[in-house]
C-alpha cells in the first residue's frame, strides 16, 4: 500500500478505468487487425495514452540498471513478433511490486513485476515470460476477448486492453453487486485456456528467433507452478494455484509439459550468471515504502501504522489496499476522500460498495476509540442474491486530513470475525519504523561443503527457508547445488 502513489490511484479506479471501459466498448483496437501485423497507430495511441495509469496499478515503474537491463531483453524478444521492426517500439517496463505477474498492452507497451523477475534464473527465462505476453498482442487476445463480451452483451463488463492484468482488489464486489464490478475486477477479461498456449507456442517461438533455449518457458513455468503451491502452504491455503486477485495467470501447472513439447530438442543461450548478476540486490518481497507484511503482522514504516490479520487469515499488500484473507471472511486496508467527518466518510465507502445500482448505506454508525486513535464503523446486512452477508466498513482518524479503513464481508451473524483486527490499528513509533529493513536478493557462489540446507539456512525468513531456497532456485526433487555455481538467497539489507 503506497503513501504516494495511493490518493491518484483511488481516482483512477473510480474513475478513469471506468472512461477507459466506456471508450473501449465503442471501438476495441485491434478486434479487426490480422494476427502478427504490426501495431497500429490506434493501438499505440491507446498504450500511451493509459501507460501511466497502468504503472501506478503496480506500485510505480522501477529505474536503474536492473530496469534498464529488463527494457533490453524485453525489447529484443519483442521485435521477434513483426510487431514492429526497431526494438525501440517497445516500452518494457520493470514495476515494483511483490506479486508475480507480467503483462503487455496493444501499442507496444509490455511489463513485468520484480517480484517475478527474482523468481527467475536465467535471462532466458526473463525473455520467455516477455515474450508469452508479446505473443498475447500479437494474436490480438484482448480485443478478440473484448469483441466475445461484447456479442454476449457483457458491454462494460470486461475491458479488452487490460487484458487479464489485475486492477481490482476489492473483496466485496463479487457478492454486493456488478456495478462496483465494474469499477474493478470485472473490467478485465481472462485469456482462455486455448490463447495463453498460442501465447506460449508464440513466446517459444521468438525464443528460438533470439538464439535463446526455448526450454526456458517451461522451466519458468514449473518455477511459477512451484511459488504458487509454496504460498498456498505458507499462508495455510488449500488450493494450491494463485488466486485470481495475484496474478494474470493462475495455471501455469497444467502448461508445463505443452512448453516442454513446444521446445523439442532446441538449445540456445540462457545467460545465466549474466542474469544473476543484473538482478543481485533487487528488492524481494514488501518494499517498506509501500508497507511490509511480516506473518501476520501489516506495517507501514511511512504511513507510521500497523495491525494484525486474525489467526488463520493471510494478507497480500498491494499499491492500493491490503487484503485480509481467509475462510470466515475477507477484509481490505484501504483509503478514501477525507474532509473531517467521519460519520460522511463511513457513509461514503458503504455508497461506494454499493455503487450506482445498489444503493448500499451502514444501519448504525458507531463511534469508538482504538489505541488513541478516534474511529467510526457502521454495520450493513446485505442480501447477495444467494444468501445475507455482513459488510463493516471500520474507520480510523490518523490527524492531519488523513483516514485509512477496513471494509470487510463475512457471512450473515459473523461480523465479529475481524474485531481483533479492527482492535488491533496502532500508530507506530519512528524508532519502530526505523527497524523495518527490506529484503533484497544477494548471489552467492557455493562452496565444496555447501548444501541446500546449509545456503537455505542463510535465507532471511523463520519458516520454509529450504522449501524457499529450493523453489527461489528451480531445485525441484532431490536436486542438489553445485559447487562453484551461483544462487539466489534473500537476505536483509538497506
């Protein structure tokens, strides 16, 4: 959750992306463009147009060496389609945030996270997961999605450019009501099952046109396979794949073995130790300028706060929200428009929920006080055409024009679910935000007597070290590490 970035990006999910639907609906670039031709001038206008805002949905473009090196990969897979015919047509771009995605938008414009960048071992790997999501514009996925939706008359329902990218995080909206939807998860259109093989099958493609191993998708892939199974059992969850609010593509398990076909018996360059090096020191994980999660605690070393998810719920930080996650319920940390009375800001977030087709407002507002801090929380019971739900929208008065809130559902009667967490909001001290330390990659060389469980011992974490090392390093079985070769641990450090 970003001090920045947050106050535009709350505009722009509430209004903007709502300008981008309604312009999408009346003309879908690229719906009536031959796969593989180059783009063109709508499509790039388009890109540039909404490349800011797309950014800031990822917590801010990265800069330096490691971006610009993820730029030159990007933009050399990239000229591989016949998109265009200079990689500089391409705006590649490196963005900070800690959940593994990549995507690309018509006009040229393509991104990854970091966070996926440092799962990654090799640059051709780097360059396969680029070009999977070039081979996307190519093939012109989203508009061809977008055009679907908008023959079953789904109109502003999905949106074709954002392609599956998440801009929405917000746990209520799937059972209050569409038109917040619509503001939100449901402006974005998952690629089918059949596009992100073509996508696959076109990444490998301009693998082999690079001179790069095309055998790297499938090994990113298990890669991406494994961190999902991992997270699922480090936050105590039984579905193994990711959910569908962390990444643009929640099955890269069952597309393994097709990239392992798509690869045959090529070989090419992986530029391993290349790659190691560039990526030596990139953040891992939470950016504290964007808040940290440490097990079950959120703190915000800038925004000067912290709270503790309930026992057997997970978080997941984001550059707009912190969701709380879990069986008996979801909850969200988030902000709005502030002018100093709370009861109106409480109303406001209900109305907000509810959005234009549901007019959704709070039965009782309370007033309270939470660790010093003035607060007011109101309570709505909400039929979601299924069964009755409870929605709390619990708000705290930080001073100085400034309010943060939980919104949470759980099922009816059991909204008590999250008090301790509505309990547990604190300001933090500058000497308790000055401890909090990033973790960042660090590349070590292994010893003659170094082990998985040796150099996973050095990893900065209190659970799981061997299971992270192993999976940080695409060391699947029995796989032991090698002497004299290169690995990633994550350590702390400024």
């Amino acid at each position: 959750m970003s001090q920045s970035l947050y106050p535009k990006l709350k505009v722009l999910a509430s209004a903007s992306i709502g300008a981008i639907a309604l312009s999408a609906c009346a003309s879908i670039p690229g719906a009536n463009v031959a796969p593989g031709s180059p783009i063109t001038a709508e499509e790039a206008q388009l890109g540039a147009q909404y490349h800011e805002q797309f950014v800031a949905q990822f917590g801010g473009e990265m800069t330096g060496p490691q971006a610009r090196y993820v730029e030159q990969v990007g933009q050399n897979i990239a000229v591989q389609s016949g998109l265009a015919t200079t990689p500089g047509a391409f705006d590649v771009t490196l963005l900070n945030s800690s959940v593994n995605n990549a995507f690309a938008v018509p006009g040229g414009y393509v991104y990854a996270t970091r966070q996926l960048v440092n799962l990654m071992n090799n640059e051709a790997e780097l360059a396969a997961v680029l070009g999977h999501e070039v081979g996307h514009v190519a093939a012109r996925h989203s508009a061809r999605r977008q055009a679907a939706a908008q023959r079953n008359q789904l109109g502003g329902v999905g949106i074709a450019i954002l392609s599956s990218i998440l801009l929405g995080d917000n746990p209520l909206g799937n059972t209050i009501s569409r038109g917040a939807l619509q503001g939100s998860q449901m402006l974005t259109l998952s690629y089918s099952r059949n596009q992100e093989l073509e996508a696959d099958a076109l990444g490998v493609q301009y693998l082999n046109r690079a001179g790069y191993d095309p055998r790297s998708m499938a090994t990113l892939l298990q890669s991406l396979a494994a961190q999902n199974q991992l997270d699922a059992q480090l936050q105590g969850r039984q579905n193994a794949t990711i959910p569908e609010w962390a990444s643009t593509h929640p099955d890269p398990a069952s597309r393994v073995q097709n990239a392992v076909q798509l690869a045959g018996g090529g070989t090419g360059v992986t530029n391993r130790n290349t790659f190691l090096s560039r990526i030596d020191g990139m953040i891992y994980g939470d950016d504290p300028e964007q808040g940290v999660i440490e097990g079950r605690q959120f703190i915000h070393p800038i925004l000067r706060f912290s709270f503790t998810a309930p026992q057997g719920f997970y978080m997941v930080n984001s550059p707009r929200a912190v969701s709380i996650n879990g069986n008996g319920g979801r909850a969200q940390l988030t902000m709005a428009q502030y002018d100093g009375n709370m009861d109106s800001y409480v109303r406001n977030v209900f109305r907000a929920i509810g959005g234009e087709q549901q007019q959704l407002a709070p039965q009782t507002i309370e007033r309270t006080t939470v660790n010093g801090l003035p607060a007011t929380y109101g309570f709505a019971r909400v039929n979601n055409g299924q069964s009755q739900v409870d929605v709390t929208v619990f708000a705290y008065d930080f001073g100085n024009g400034q309010a943060y809130h939980f919104q949470s559902i759980t099922p009816a009667g059991q909204a008590g679910t999250f008090n301790s967490l509505y309990q547990s909001m604190r300001r933090i001290s500058s000497q308790e935000a000055g401890s909090v330390v990033p973790r960042r990659i660090d590349i070590v060389t292994a010893g003659r007597s170094d082990t998985v469980a040796s150099l996973a011992r050095r990893m900065a974490y209190t659970d799981g070290q061997e299971a992270r090392f192993r999976v940080l390093n695409g060391l699947f079985g029995d796989a032991r590490v090698v002497p004299g070769q290169q690995y990633k641990i994550v350590v702390r450090s400024n």
